[in-house]
C-alpha cells in the first residue's frame, strides 16, 4: 500500500516537472517568434527608409543639374550655325 502511494506521488511529481518543461519550452518558443517577427519589420522598415532617403537624395541631385528653363537648339541657332574647328597642334 505504501508502495502504490510511493508510486502515485511519482507519476504526479513527473507530471508537473512534464508540464513547467513544456510551460518553458512553449514560452521560449513564442518569445523566439516574436522576436523574429519584430526583426522582420524593423528589416522592412529600415529598406523602405533607406529607398526613401534615396529617392529624395535622387531627386535633389537632379533637381540641382536640371536647369529651371527648357533649352531647345532653336535656342542655339541663334548664336549662328555651328562649326567645328580644328584644334591646333603645339
């Protein structure tokens, strides 16, 4: 009789030890989870900054070599027709 109380109290201690590991494993897994989702958005958001950023750098760059008029080679002509000289030698 003692022996079968031995045995019960066994089974109920292993349970638990069974229940806090699987407790652990499952936390530790969702905390795994969650931080590899978190990372996975930072990552999106640092790309889509870093396009962000490079678009605007872009249009600056060209923004600054665009002049503010439209030049046609009508514009051009009137200075005469063009000519190529040839470039001396020394």
């Amino acid at each position: 009789m003692c022996n079968e109380k031995q045995h019960n109290r066994n089974s109920g201690v292993a349970l638990v030890e069974v229940l806090v590991a699987l407790f652990f494993f499952v936390s530790t897994s969702v905390l795994l989870l969650d931080t590899y989702i978190q990372t996975k958005l930072l990552l999106i958001t640092i790309v889509e900054s870093k396009a962000q950023q490079q678009i605007q750098t872009n249009q600056k760059a060209l923004a600054s070599i665009t002049p503010l008029y439209e030049q046609r080679w009508d514009d051009i002509v009137l200075f005469g027709k063009l000519q190529v000289k040839p470039v001396s030698k020394l």
